[in-house]
C-alpha cells in the first residue's frame, strides 16, 4: 500500500474524529476513502462489535484497501452518490457516522497522467471513476461554446469565461486539445497578468467538476443522509475545499435544500428541516497543520445530526 502520508496526508484528521463522536460498536461510512487516512483512524476507535464502510470509485483507492485486512472493514468499489443503495446491499440501513472529505487526493493530483494538475504535462482526463465514458478531453473538444461559457463560469467563477470558451473553440478547430500542457498556453493568453496559476486553477477545476459531475453527486449524497443517521447522537462530517462545495453543504444543513430558505409550516411556524449543525461556523485547520498540509488551508469541515424541534 501507497503509505497514507505519500498518497493523502488526512486532512483535519482529529477534528474529524471529535466531530463523528465514535461508539465504538458503532456502523460508520467513510464515502471517500482514498489513501485510507480517516478509515484507518477510525478503525482504530473501533471496538471489535464496530463496523466500517468505505466507499471509493479509484482502482488507486481499491489498491490501498487491499492493506486493509481488518474483518469490521469493507470496502466499496462505487460512488457515493448511491450510498443508500449499496450499504443497503450489505444489510445496513442505520448508520453511527458518516465522513467525506471531498478534497481531491494528493496521490490524483501529483500523478501527470490523471490530468488533474496545472504542474505536470498529462493528458487531459481528471477522470476519479476511469471507466467512465466523458473526460476532460470530451469537454474541451466536443462541448460547445456556449457549455463551456456555463461551465467555466459556474464552476470556476472565471471573469472571461465567454472569451475563454471561444479561445477553446477556435483552436480545437485546427487539431484536437490533447493535453494539459496544450491547454494551459491557451489559458496563459487569456489570464490575468500576475494571477496566472489562479487562472489555471479555476480552470482547471470547472472542468474536474463537470467531468465527475461534483455538484450533482454531493445533492444526491446529502439528501440521502437523513435516512441513513441513525438517532441524534450520530453524525455527518463533511470537508470541504470550495466555496461551491460549501454552499451546498451549508444550504442543506441550514434549511434541508439547496438555497438556503427556511421551510416553516404556515400554521405554527415550526422548521421542517432534516438535519442540524453541531456547530454555528465550519471548523478550519489549525495553525500547526496549515504550516506541515499545505492542501488543508482551504479545507472547511462541517458537523451535523438529525434535526430535534426540543
């Protein structure tokens, strides 16, 4: 196994552990397992009656769990997205705990042929499910100009995102974009001077998210939370790493939808939402894990449970 601080040094990892108030024979679900960080941890908080579920769709992920030889350990080859479905296939219906993190892994970005980073020249994937049929190659050379102005200005918030869609076009109409490196000197025209390697981040994250339909499966994952916790002493953790992952996740434990809109019953005037945070503000690394994971200074963590009215 890829050791965990070489493939994904866990982010906020005791702040996660504190936030799902493990029992130790308790169910739990890490629905991103990646390098095995988190999973790892709260096995080791486990008693022997514990159980852990862990759900990955990288065939990178699937290998570090082959270390994993624990019997109260399972691993799951799917996206999270259907959680309900598979632990159903198990036999599980209630849960003690569930944690995501949904930062990319460091393994995925510092591997040039995944195409996720702006560092290395690869070819332009971003796929985390590679069996999936589109890629970033498929978005950048067969969208349309007016998909691409929606996605990069949506996804990566870019300022130009109608310039920029047309710049793509124009060139992909000469020969195929088919690396990142190609790709970034198309970018490196239409950047901001001295904000460049933003410039290519927000980029290159529109693209990621559209490609693995980020947003969508996040929806689909917190609305499916509800049913699964088991009382008001279990809990969901969720990190996040961008502002429009954290809004989804901050709406719905808010108000139980995407918007944020209080849904009060028209009579007595009581919320009707599903859960509740455990904390009023998201949790961020501390000062002396800023200064050795670089990666978690964006990260936000959020805690909540099942909504009491008492």
């Amino acid at each position: 196994m890829t050791s965990d601080k070489l493939y994904h040094l866990p982010v906020m990892l005791q702040e996660c552990l504190d936030g799902l108030n493990i029992r130790p024979d308790g169910i739990y679900v890490d629905v991103t397992f990646g390098g095995g960080g988190h999973s790892k941890a709260i096995l080791e908080r486990l008693g022997e009656n514990g159980k852990l579920y862990s759900f990955d769709q990288d065939p990178d992920a699937k290998q570090n769990s082959l270390a994993f030889t624990d019997n109260r350990f399972t691993f799951i080859e799917a996206n999270f997205r259907n959680i309900k479905k598979y632990l159903r296939l198990y036999g599980v219906k209630k849960v003690d705990g569930i944690l995501a993190d949904f930062g990319i892994s460091s393994h995925q970005i510092d591997e040039p042929s995944r195409g996720f980073s702006t560092r290395f020249e690869g070819d332009l994937d971003m796929r985390m499910n590679q069996k999936a049929e589109v890629s970033a190659f498929t978005i950048i050379n067969e969208y349309s100009e007016a998909q691409l102005h929606k996605i990069l200005g949506m996804y990566g918030e870019i300022k130009n995102a109608k310039t920029l869609a047309n710049a793509i076009c124009t060139a992909r109409m000469n020969t195929p974009i088919k690396t990142t490196g190609e790709l970034k000197a198309i970018l490196e025209k239409h950047a901001p001077k001295f904000k460049e390697f933003k410039y290519f981040a927000q980029v290159f994250q529109a693209i990621r998210i559209e490609v693995n339909q980020e947003l969508e499966v996040i929806q689909e994952f917190l609305e499916q939370v509800p049913d699964l916790l088991r009382d008001t002493e279990s809990r969901l953790a969720i990190m996040t790493f961008h502002s429009l992952e954290d809004r989804l996740v901050k709406n719905y434990i808010k108000a139980g939808n995407f918007n944020g809109e209080l849904d009060r019953d028209i009579v007595f005037g009581t919320v009707t939402k599903p859960l509740e945070g455990i904390t009023r503000k998201p949790i961020e690394a501390s000062p002396e894990e800023l200064s050795i994971n670089n990666r978690s200074r964006s990260a936000k963590l959020r805690i909540a449970t099942l909504f009491s009215e008492l």
